[in-house]
C-alpha cells in the first residue's frame, strides 16, 4: 500500500506525527469531498469498492488506483451484499496492508462492497481502532433501521458491529429509528455529511417555468399541483419533480417537506438554489428566511400560493440565488471529529464481543 502523507517542514516546531486516517467508500469516485480532504496533521488512504471497473489483464484486484486510493474487489460475481466473503487470499492481503499501515481511525463511508468478513478483520487486526460509520438514509434502510434489512446487513454480528462503532447520522429525523433499532444513543452523532465537489451553477433561465426540486412526500406534491392546477392556468408552467443529487441543477428552487437525509439542503445552497423549508424544525435553523430561501406553514395551501408568487416574481429567485452564500465546509469539523474520537477511549470498541 502506498501513501499520501503531508511532509513537515524540518525547521518548523516539532508537530505530532499527522493523524492517520482509512477511509472506505463503496466505490471510485474522486468527485466525492473525501477524495480532496487534506490537512497538514492528515495522512488518508481510501479503501474502495471496483464496481464497474476493469482490471489490468493478468491481475486481481488489489492495488493502488492513484497515490492514495486503492479499488478492491472479490472474484468475479461476488455479490457484496452476501454474509461471506470467500476470497481468502484478498482478506489476507488487506490483513497485511492494514497491520502494516496502522491507521488510528477508520471511517466506513458505507458497509459494503466487502462482506461481512472485512468488518470483522478490521476488528481483529485494529482492535483498538475507533470507528465510524456514515448512517445514509439509504444504508439505514439496508440495515433494517428504516426498512427491510437486505443482504448480509441483518446479520447478528453486524447489530454488535455497531454497537461499539460510533455512528454519524446526517439529520436528527433518523434519530428516533436508531434508537428504536438498539442503538446506544451516545454512539449516535448527527455530522453534517460531506457534500460532492460542486460549484455553483448557472440558474436555469427564469420567466415561462418555475422548476421546483421537490424532496417531499407524494400526497403533498399531488396536493399542491391540484391547487395550481385549479388557481391558474399559469400552474402547468410551474413544475414539480421529485429531486435527487444528479439533477439538482436543473432546478431553480428546492423544497424539502420534514427531513433532508440526503442533505440535499447544502448540496442545494451550494449550487446556488434557493431552499423552500417548513418555519419550525432543525432545517429551519440552518436555512435562513430570507437569506436562503422562504420558511412557510408545511401543507398544499401555503406551497401552491408562494409558488404562484414566486412565478410571478421571478426576480425575487434570481435576486436571492445571486446573493446565497454556500455553507461551511462539513471537512474541518470532521478533522475535529477524528481527533475527538482517537483521543476518547469509549471510543474504541472492546474486541473480544467481535
């Protein structure tokens, strides 16, 4: 294993040895913030997943994709969702990279591609290791916190895996299922995810159509359509759509009903999106009204008349869009974070549970 570590100026005052951090994402992807997190006390290296990638012929999939990240992958067919992960001779090559490296915490940015296998050889061979796990909304689902546990995630060792790792939960509503689920609620931290290397965007043009992301549910979407529908025949300019990370862009405004798993909020501010919010809850507290979007009473009623105002106003949209200021970089405080949790001996998981 090769790695990226940031050199010390020799006459500078003598500095603790840079904190040294693995990273294991389910796949390749240097557009993710983890690809570009670095720091003079930082040294990383990423584990990831080689979905949809082709090795060089003759060769298995171990090895170094760049200077610091690595793509590791079973034989082929291996589903990563299975309890067993029967490549030995790959456990045993990432055994011996791990003990050699020695990192000081481990961030599992998800738990797959490697099988159940691999969570307990970070146990075995980093026993006193702090660990922390990445709680999406997505991987809450697979692990039966919010849905139907799928795969090796409803494994018994699993629930003790994460019992003794420390849990990063991106919004507070996911909260209450944690802890429903078993969870020790001082394991459980609400960290504000690491957004996609994004810039901001041009706005699509204003003045025909209003294009609303929508991260809400269907009833009050269908609810306000009908409203629109019925108030204007301006309304079928006035579109809403079900949004995602891919295609925030192309939208001028985004809206989001409870929650924000996702974190499509700042992903949102970022590109320079204005955020339509409910005017209570931990959502309201981070986007300001009237700095980056409008706060209103969270039914079909209220949405559908500020939407047929802001179509009417369209300089109101681009006035607020030009003016947003993107929200604070989510790195420095998980550097924070990882220097906490090294130094918190609750922490570190005792290793004989595993």
């Amino acid at each position: 294993m090769i790695g990226k570590e940031v050199p010390l100026d020799e006459d500078a005052p003598s500095l603790p040895r840079p904190l040294r951090l693995l990273m294991v994402a389910p796949r390749h992807d240097p557009q993710s913030a983890a690809w570009h997190m670095s720091a003079p006390a930082l040294s990383m290296r990423i584990l990831c997943g080689a979905a949809g990638m082709e090795p060089p012929p003759g060769r298995r999939i171990f090895q170094p994709f760049d200077e610091q990240s690595f793509l590791v992958d079973a034989e082929p067919g291996f589903d990563a969702t299975q309890l067993s992960q029967g490549d030995g001779d790959l456990l045993a090559r990432l055994a011996e990279s791990l003990r050699d490296w020695a990192p000081d915490i481990v961030h599992l940015q998800d738990l797959a591609p490697f099988g159940m296998e691999f969570i307990g050889l970070i146990r075995r061979v980093l026993p006193g290791v702090p660990i922390l796990v990445t709680l999406s909304a997505d991987l809450a689902g697979r692990l039966g916190i919010t849905g139907t546990a799928r795969g090796f995630l409803h494994a018994a060792p699993l629930r003790r895996f994460l019992a003794e790792t420390t849990l990063l939960l991106p919004c507070e509503s996911l909260m209450p299922a944690c802890l429903a689920f078993g969870l020790d609620p001082a394991r459980l931290l609400v960290h504000p995810p690491l957004l996609p290397l994004v810039t901001e965007s041009p706005l699509p043009p204003l003045g025909r159509f209003l294009v609303v992301g929508c991260c809400a549910e269907t009833a009050l979407v269908a609810a306000t359509a009908e409203l629109l529908g019925a108030a204007s025949p301006l309304a079928a300019c006035i579109r809403l759509e079900t949004q995602d990370p891919q295609n925030l862009a192309g939208a001028h405004l985004l809206l989001v009903q409870h929650a924000d798993p996702e974190a499509l909020a700042p992903l949102a501010l970022t590109l320079g999106r204005p955020v339509i919010c409910a005017a209570a809850g931990p959502l309201a507290q981070r986007v300001k009204a009237g700095r980056d979007g409008w706060h209103i009473p969270m039914n079909a009623t209220a949405l559908a008349h500020l939407l047929l105002d802001l179509h009417a106003a369209p300089d109101a949209v681009a006035a607020m869009a030009a003016t947003l200021v993107p929200p604070r970089d989510a790195g420095d405080a998980l550097l924070a974070l990882y220097r906490e949790c090294v130094a918190d001996p609750a922490r570190s998981a005792p290793p004989e549970r595993i």
